[in-house]
C-alpha cells in the first residue's frame, strides 16, 4: 500500500489538513468541511494509498507558503501539484489556477473556458470538489448574480479570503 503524508495546521482561516503523494502536494483542505470523507476517500482510492501522518518537504515548504498567503506575503505557490480526479474536474482545476489573485469568476465562465459553457452545474461540482484549496483558488468564484456562493470552508472564509486578497494587491 502507498502512502499519503498528511499533517495538520491551524491557522486563521480553521484547520487545515496538508497532504502529499509521491513529493507533490495532493490535499490542501478544511480539516472539519462537510464533504471531508468524500475528497479523502477519492484521494486514497485513487493512489491506492492510507493516509500517514508523516512530515516531508513538501508539506513543510506547503505550510510555509500558506501562512506566507494568509499574511499577505505571498500571492503566488510554487509547490508541485498532484489533482486527483477525473479528467473533467483537472480541466476545471487547471482553469481555475488561470483566475488571478484579487480578481473573481464565475461557474459559467469556467465552463465557456474549457469550452463547456453547458456544464456550469458539473463545473460547480468539480469546483467542490477540489482538494487543493487556496492554492487552486476555489474561492475565486461566485455566482453569475455577483453573490458569493458555496465554500467548502464557509462563506465567512471565503469572503475573508477575497478580502485579504483584495487588501493586498500591488
């Protein structure tokens, strides 16, 4: 059986759980969020592995650069990335990773840019779906009407995460 590193952090925002497969980051989520055993379960199917805890450098250089995000200190991630899914919910994630700091999109322009401007309830589901949060920027969309919907840490996280981001352009 493989092995996930996975270790946990508190921070501003609640507690995170960090996990990593094969030296890239493959988890970055609320510890406490409502679909937790969905996204895990995904994760450990999907690599055939359990979940250890266990530190590594990438989880160590993951944490540093979170807290860095979370202090204003750091807008972009350089971390090496592991998505598991399908290869519908990749595309959603790699078009999210395209919105940029400080700005916000919507479910149905995820889905005109993987050309899919029919999917916009699938897009939805890939993006609550997405285990790497902050870092493929989930919280970066909102509805069609301008009104902040669905986050897997809360609608308060979410609007603090906005904000933050909106403080902090240059």
């Amino acid at each position: 059986m493989n092995q996930i590193n996975i270790q946990y952090q508190k921070t501003k925002i609640g507690e995170m759980v960090l996990g990593s497969f094969d030296e890239k980051l493959c988890l970055l989520d609320f510890r406490y969020r409502k679909m937790r055993r969905t996204v895990d379960n995904r994760i450990r199917k999907s690599l055939n592995a359990d979940f250890i805890i266990c530190s590594d450098k990438v989880l160590e250089k993951t944490r540093e650069q979170l807290e860095e995000y979370l202090n204003e200190d750091r807008r972009k991630f350089n971390i090496p990335l592991l998505m598991v899914g399908t290869n519908f919910q990749k595309s959603v994630w790699k078009s999210l990773m395209e919105v940029s700091y400080a700005t916000t999109s919507t479910y149905l322009q995820l889905a005109k840019n993987i050309n899919n401007a029919n999917a916009v309830r699938a897009v939805a589901n890939a993006n609550g779906a997405n285990a790497i949060n902050i870092i493929i920027p989930c919280h970066r969309i909102i509805g069609s009407n301008g009104e902040l919907v669905g986050y897997g840490g809360g609608l308060p996280i979410k609007k603090k995460l906005l904000k933050l981001e909106q403080n902090n352009k240059f």
